[in-house]
C-alpha cells in the first residue's frame, strides 16, 4: 500500500483525516486509478477484500472538474 501523500488529492482543502471534518475525498493513483475516502457504508456485504464507502454526488462532481472532464 502507498502513502496517500503519494497520490493526487482530487477534491477537498484539508488533511484528509474524516476525524477532522475533511471526508470523503478523491484521489487519482500513479497509475491512474482512484481512491476514495469517506464514511463506511453497510449498503451490503462486499466480496472478501473490499470495502464500500459513501460519498455525495458534489465530490465526484469535484473530482470530475478537477480532472477537466
């Protein structure tokens, strides 16, 4: 896993910590992928492995923009 000031902050202006107010967030990879940060959903049970994360449809507006798509 690498450290998340080694990938690129799509949305949000603080640390990206949730406990300081600064979630969700979207980040791109060096590889292009992208990783999101946010509250826990139980919307269901995903596979072994992977997790699920809500974020509101603002912040992907955000990274979308930040992307300049």
């Amino acid at each position: 896993m690498s450290e998340r000031s080694a990938l690129t902050r799509l949305t949000g202006t603080g640390n990206g910590e949730c406990g300081e107010k600064d979630c969700p967030n979207v980040y791109r990879t060096a590889t292009g992928s992208f990783v999101v940060q946010g509250d826990v959903s139980d919307a269901f049970t995903p596979p072994a492995g992977e997790g699920l994360v809500e974020i509101p449809e603002a912040v992907l507006r955000e990274a979308i923009r930040a992307l300049g798509w």
